[in-house]
C-alpha cells in the first residue's frame, strides 16, 4: 500500500497521469481540452456579441450608455454568479460532463432570444437567462481540467482554456460586425444560438468523466462523497483565495470595462465602421489577449515553481503597466492609433485570469474543487464584469449627452485607477500565498522530523 502510495506521488511530482484509461493518454486529455475550449469560445462569443452592437442595439431600442452597462455587465453578472455555487456545488457530487452540455444548450436558446427582443426588459430577460445558462460552464470545466492534467501543468493548461476569451472575442468582433452590418443584429443573435445548440451533442461523445481528484495526494478526502456546504467553508476560511479573487476581479474590473466599450469608443469617437472593426479591431484584440494568455500561463508555471508569491505578483505589474495604454486609447486622435495602443493593455489585462485559475485548483482538494471555482467566479464576476462595463456606461452618461463620445472617452479614462488599486490588491494577495506556502513547508518539515523526534 505504501508502494503504491509512493509510486502514485512519484507520478504526480513528475508531472504524469496515473494510469486511469483513456484519461491517462495525453492525446486524448487535450482533445477534452479542446472541445471544453470551444464550449468557453462560445461562452463569450456570446458576450462580445453585445459588445460588438452595442451602437445598432442602442439606437434600435433607444437605450442609454447605462442600460448598455447594466445589459453588458451587471444584470449578466448577477444571475450567472449567483446561480454559479448551486451549479458548481452540483457538480462536485454528480456528472460534471452533463452539467457543461445542458448549460451550453440552455444559454444558446437564449443568446438565440436575444435576437427577438423588442425593448430593454425583454433583452434583459433574455440576458438573465444567458447568465444562468452559463453558470453552469466554467466552474465544472475548470474542475474536469484539473483532474485532466497535474499541477505542474495546469498553468498552462488553464492558459490553453482561458484562451476562449480573445478566441472568442476575435470571432464575435468578426462574425457579429459582418452579419450585422449585412443582415442586421438580430440575425447575429439567433444564429450564434443555433451554432451553440449544436455543438452540445459533440461535447457528450467526446468528453468522458475522469477519476475525480486523480492527482491528489492519496490521503486527501476527496474519494468521500462530499457535503453541500463543506466546500464553501474551506474556500472562506482560506485568505489568499479571498484576496486572489478580489485581486482577480479588479483586474477583470479593467479588462470587462475596456473590452465591453472599446468598439463604441472606437465608432463614436475615432470613426471606425463596423466592417473595421469586424476586420481590424477583432485581430488586435483577439491575438494580443491570445498571446497575453498563453505567455502569463507559461511565465507563471515556471516562476510559481521557485517563488509561489509570483502567482500574484505577475499579474499586479502587468494590470499596472496598462494605465499609459489605457490612457492613450482614450486620448488618441485617430482610431489607428488607438488600435496601436490597445495591443498592450489587451496583451497585459488577462494575466490575472491564468494565475488566479491555478491558484484556486491547486489549494482545494477534487471533491470541492467546482465549488471553489465558482465562489471564485462570484467575487471575480461581481466585481469585474458586473461593476466594469456598467461603471464606464455611467461615467459616461454622466459627463456627456446620450450620443457624445466625449462622456464614454471618460469613462475609459477612469479605469486607469483601477489599475492601481489592482497591483496593491495583487501585492497584498503575493504576501498571503506567500505565507501560505511558508507554513505549508514547515507543516512539511515538522511532519518528517516528527517521529524521529
């Protein structure tokens, strides 16, 4: 028994798999990773989609800036964070598989419902469906990754994952500009919900479910059917998963209000069409968020492995080395420049999400690991992507006329605090996994030098 609890540590610290069928081949874990990726590209094709028209909705249902905040970040935000701990704590106790599938299904027919929305409440209404639907996405996925891949990898597999994000946005700024412009939003709206209901039955002939909590120690508890609440109780009694989630939600505070404006900005103020911004703005965005996210993931992976404190700290000095961006896209004179400039803060922004993703798999054992990631995404999301894009729609309403740009040049400039109040969050967050990682390692000590004593 104790040999074949040495030779299960052995392959964990080596990075290789236990041999548990076909979860072991590596083949095959990122084929899962792969079509879990297509299900998080989906995820915020969705949310780019509002983004993108923000300008035709706007004027089609005489909306003001705030109400595009409230339909682009809180009133999303809110139903998909609250409905994220009852999903995530589903899915620690039954089939994680499932759970993705039907929640994929259920926020396609209503990103499909978005479409046929003839004024604010209704499009609300459809947005709170969308935001229930995807409740039901990440945390699960970020749990199935986790027993896919070790720890030493999963830096960069939660990197490949993340990458959903700028995949996503590219394709959204691309495929929602051009069918807009060509047969109206509408038809964007109902004919991404058809591309997402179809892709369900895809994601339930490859995605087999794994051994849950395969690369924890043998002594963890997570083979023992775990409680409702148990979950909620280790994440909030664990300091740096509170700070690395605040940390995380700040840094997506700048990044949810950067993205989810910059297309109107750029139409408003810098005189961009939508077919630009279908070709020009999507490939800025996209790749330089793909590159931002595959580097941090790497960079983290190999730097966390000698110093843990850069799990945070990476991401405080990328957020911080946004601000000079930031400012200049707001300021510049023409929408070239501007396309210039938000190469960097696209690129550092989404270093957070790779690192604070790791962190939180690799401090919770695998019979909570769903729920830990969705109190996560609570906070991340309350914070970030319910408080961004309607904190800059109310910026910008307040200093401008309901169509100037001068107002939504504002709000854009108002971010740059964020930023710092992000990097002293990161800082504080470095302190307490370091300090965690100290005691871990004297808790070590003291284990081994016990019985001798």
């Amino acid at each position: 028994m104790a040999q074949h609890a040495q030779h299960r540590n052995e392959q964990i610290e080596g990075g290789g798999a236990p041999r548990t069928g076909i979860a072991s081949r590596p083949g095959y874990r990122y084929l899962v990773l792969c079509t879990l990726l297509v299900a998080c590209i989906l995820n915020f094709l969705d949310r780019q989609f509002l983004a993108i028209l923000a300008e035709p909705v706007k004027k089609s249902l005489s909306l003001s800036d705030t109400q595009l905040g409230l339909l682009t970040g809180l009133t999303f935000a809110v139903f998909y964070t609250a409905f994220g701990i009852p999903m995530a704590i589903l899915a620690d106790r039954t089939n994680r598989v499932r759970i993705v599938a039907l929640s994929c299904a259920l926020w396609s027919v209503f990103t499909g419902l978005c479409g046929v929305a003839s004024n604010f409440g209704q499009l609300a209404l459809a947005r709170v469906g969308v935001g229930i639907g995807e409740a039901g996405g990440n945390p699960p996925s970020n749990s199935l990754i986790a027993d896919y891949f070790p720890p030493s990898e999963r830096g960069t597999a939660n990197a490949i994952f993340s990458l959903g994000i700028p995949i996503g946005i590219t394709l959204g700024a691309a495929s929602g500009g051009l069918i807009a412009a060509s047969y109206g939003w509408r038809t964007a709206f109902i004919a991404l919900g058809f591309v997402g209901v179809a892709i369900v039955p895809i994601m339930l002939l490859i995605i087999r479910e794994p051994e849950r909590g395969r690369f924890d120690p043998p002594a963890a508890p997570e083979r023992a059917r775990p409680s409702r609440l148990a979950g909620i109780g280790l994440f909030l009694r664990t300091p740096k998963l509170l700070a690395i989630s605040v940390s995380a939600g700040l840094g997506s505070f700048v990044n949810a209000g950067m993205v989810s404006w910059s297309p109107a900005l750029l139409i408003r103020d810098k005189g961009m069409t939508l077919p630009q911004i279908s070709l020009y703005y999507s490939l800025v965005l996209g790749l330089s968020m793909a590159v931002g996210t595959l580097v941090s993931g790497r960079v983290v992976d190999r730097a966390a492995k000698r110093h843990p404190r850069a799990y945070a700290i990476i991401p405080g000095f990328a957020t911080l080395a946004c601000l000079p961006f930031i400012m200049g896209f707001a300021l510049s004179s023409s929408w070239q420049i501007a396309l210039v400039l938000l190469i960097f803060p696209s690129a550092f922004g989404i270093a957070y999400l790779p690192a604070a993703t790791t962190v939180v798999q690799n401090s919770v054992p695998g019979a909570h690991r769903a729920t830990a990631s969705a109190i996560y995404l609570f906070i991340l999301n309350i914070i970030g992507t319910g408080g961004g894009p309607l904190f800059v729609g109310l910026v910008s309403d307040h200093f401008s006329g309901r169509h100037s740009a001068t107002g939504l040049r504002y709000g854009m400039l108002a971010l740059s605090g964020v930023c710092v109040l992000s990097f002293v969050s990161q800082l504080i967050t470095a302190r307490l996994i370091g300090a965690d990682h100290e005691a871990a390692m004297r808790a070590a000590g003291e284990a081994q030098t016990g019985p001798s004593a």
